[in-house]
C-alpha cells in the first residue's frame, strides 16, 4: 500500500500545513511515502488521478487543505477501485469531516489517520463534477460570488466579506426563479424560491447544519427547498437555520425537506450552482446519487 499526501500551502494559515509536514519528517525516507505540494487551481485533482491511476498498488491519498482541496482530490479518484481519501483538515470551512465520526483533532493526527479504517460514503453526481458535501443552488450561491467581490476590497478581511456579502444579499439577492424537480415530481411554482439544498453532509459553510437529517452512507440524497421571504422573516430564519433546526419545523411552512434519489434544477436563463462551495454556471442541473462511490479513512 503507498501513501500520496497531497498539500495545499494557500488553504488556511501557514502554520497549519507546517504542523502536518513537521508530522511527515519521519515518514520521507519510506519508500511507500509521497509528497505532492499544489501549484495551481485543479492541480489536486490532475495529480491524484494520474498517481492512481499509474500504480498497481492500493493507495491512500490525504487531501491536506480545505474542502476545496478535498473536493478536487475527490473527483479525480472516485470511481477508481484502488484507492481510499483522507482528509487532513488545514483550511477554513473543513466542512466534510465534520459528518464523520471522529474529531477535527485526530483528523490532523497523521499517525492516527495513517492506521485509520475504511468506510463506504455516498457521492452526488451534477454533469461531470462529483460533489462529497452538498449541492447548492440560489443564495448561498448569490453570497459566494459576493464574498468574492468583496474580498477584492481594501482592507476587508475574509470574515467581513462573508458579513457584507450576506447583508448584500439579503436585499439584491434574496429571489430566484430556479424550478425544481425531485424524484420525478415538480414542485409548483406559487412564487421564487429562497434556495436548494442537495446534501450528503450535514455542514457546510464553516458549520452551518444546513441539512441536519444527512446521512452520507444512506443511499439517499437530502433534499431542502426554502421558498423566498420577506427580510424581518429571513433574519429570524438565519438563526434557527444555522442550528439545524429548519427542517420538519410545524412553523416553517415555506421550508421542504425530503429523502429522494434525483433532483434536477432549471431556469429560463444561466444559473449559479455550488459544489462543495465551488460555483458553476449552468443552464441545467441534475444532480444524482452515487451509493458508495468512496472509501474514506476515518482515524
């Protein structure tokens, strides 16, 4: 069996990645050991794709970064037999571990994580990008690209972006006009939709519990549907939806949640869509489920 440690030195504080290669020291002599250090954007996934691809041994691969990282070191394996993810959570979300039954701590254990077991976990599918966390649509999409913007700004750190972005949002971006389908049935279309939620995590967002009943082994994809609202009843919904508790609320009537196999999303034009955080634009979305479409290692 070898061991790919794949490191992303710009996801997170420097001293975060520093901590895991300082963990690596007594390793780099093994032969079954490798480093890769990220140059460029989809270099995770280019990489980890052809190492795998190019050894007749099982392989480990240890996304060292954020779920971005994670993300791209997930779609250039799954699918390949020979081979398992793990994830060492150096970034600023690391949403995805939070869904596995271990702490954040001993994900950054090297030793641990190096003798840690397998699991089976569900992926979703939207064209040709595979997602571990969740598939958005609507304002989480509208915040991400703003927070970009805004970021762009002098002296706005990262936290201040996404607090403008939101406040932004929350009145330019609150309505969109995307219609949904979901195991076949299409919902009805009484007004805009707020935003969609396909989930095999729990979290996303730094630790938003967006899809509270998830299961990422399941065989099911975690579908949420929140319809637009007013302001006043929007920053009253952020609280109770940052607690995970949205979903099956009697007194949110404007909030769907259901287990289905398949949803599929359009709109008379181009629309943003997140995967794993990542925004796309597209003029269709269907998004499907892959049972057991990754082995994980969980320390």
């Amino acid at each position: 069996m070898r061991h790919l440690f794949i490191i992303n030195r710009f996801s997170g504080k420097p001293e975060s990645y520093k901590k895991v290669e300082s963990q690596l020291e007594k390793y780099k002599e093994r032969p079954d050991f490798d480093i890769h250090y990220t140059e460029f954007a989809g270099d995770a996934e280019s990489f980890s794709l052809e190492y795998v691809k190019n050894q007749g041994d099982y392989v480990r691969v240890y996304a060292c970064g954020g779920d971005g990282t994670v993300n791209e070191v997930v779609n250039g394996i799954a699918g390949l037999k020979n081979c398992a993810a793990a994830v060492v959570p150096i970034g600023s979300g690391n949403d995805f571990i939070r869904s596995l039954n271990a702490e954040k701590e001993d994900f950054l254990d090297i030793d641990k994580l190096i003798n840690g077991e397998e699991i089976s976990v569900d992926l979703l599918k939207c064209g040709d990008r595979i997602s571990c966390n969740s598939i958005t649509v609507g304002f989480d999409c509208a915040v991400a690209k703003a927070v970009d913007k805004f970021k762009k700004k002098k002296f706005v750190s990262a936290s201040l972006a996404y607090k403008l972005a939101i406040f932004y949002c929350l009145f330019k971006k609150r309505s969109h006009t995307f219609s949904v389908t979901a195991d076949g049935k299409e919902f009805e279309r009484d007004g805009t939709n707020l935003l969609s939620i396909c989930a095999k995590g729990k979290y996303y967002g730094g630790g938003i519990k967006c899809s509270p009943l998830a299961d990422n082994s399941d065989g099911f994809i975690d579908f949420t549907l929140i319809k637009t609202v007013g302001v006043m009843k929007f920053v009253a919904l952020l609280s109770t939806f940052t607690k995970g508790n949205h979903v099956n609320n009697p007194k949110l009537d404007f909030v769907f949640h259901d287990k289905v196999k398949t949803v599929s999303y359009t709109d008379s034009k181009p629309f943003e869509i997140g995967i794993d955080g990542e925004i796309f634009t597209v003029e269709r979305a269907d998004v499907e489920l892959i049972k057991d479409g990754l082995r994980v290692i969980v320390p």
